[in-house]
C-alpha cells in the first residue's frame, strides 16, 4: 500500500469515528437528560444546562477529528 492510500485510509477511518461516536454521545445524553427531566421536572433549568454543556463538549469531539482529517489531508 502506497502512503497516499494509507494517508486516505487514515483519514477516513478518523472522520468515521469522529461522526459516528459523537453522534452517539449526543443522542445518549439528550436520552438521559429528557429522562431525568421527566424523573423530576423542577430540576429541569439545572439539568438543561448541564446536557447543553455536555452537548458542546460531545460536539468539539467531532470538531477535533475534522481538524486532524484536514492537517492529514493538507499537511502531512
């Protein structure tokens, strides 16, 4: 395998993961959230901000993988 091939396999593979395992965090977190709000609507302005919080994170996940996509696919 020549290293333009592998450089594209690498990419791929790290914006695969950096799709697919945010997503799940986000749906798995508004999941849990709306659970808990339901569990104990007065909680809910606390447990809002906490899943947008998370959310963010989850989100800068995905941001980061794009960003080593583009330098593999730019830089190196």
């Amino acid at each position: 395998m020549d290293p333009e091939t592998a450089k594209l396999f690498a990419i791929a593979i790290i914006m695969g993961a950096g799709a697919i395992f945010p997503a799940l965090a986000i749906g798995w977190i508004g999941s849990k959230g709306a659970d808990a709000i339901g569990r104990n609507p007065e909680a809910a302005p606390k447990v809002q901000t906490a899943m947008i919080l998370a959310i963010a994170f989850a989100e800068a996940i995905a941001i980061y993988c794009l960003v080593v996509a583009l330098i593999l696919k730019f830089v190196v």
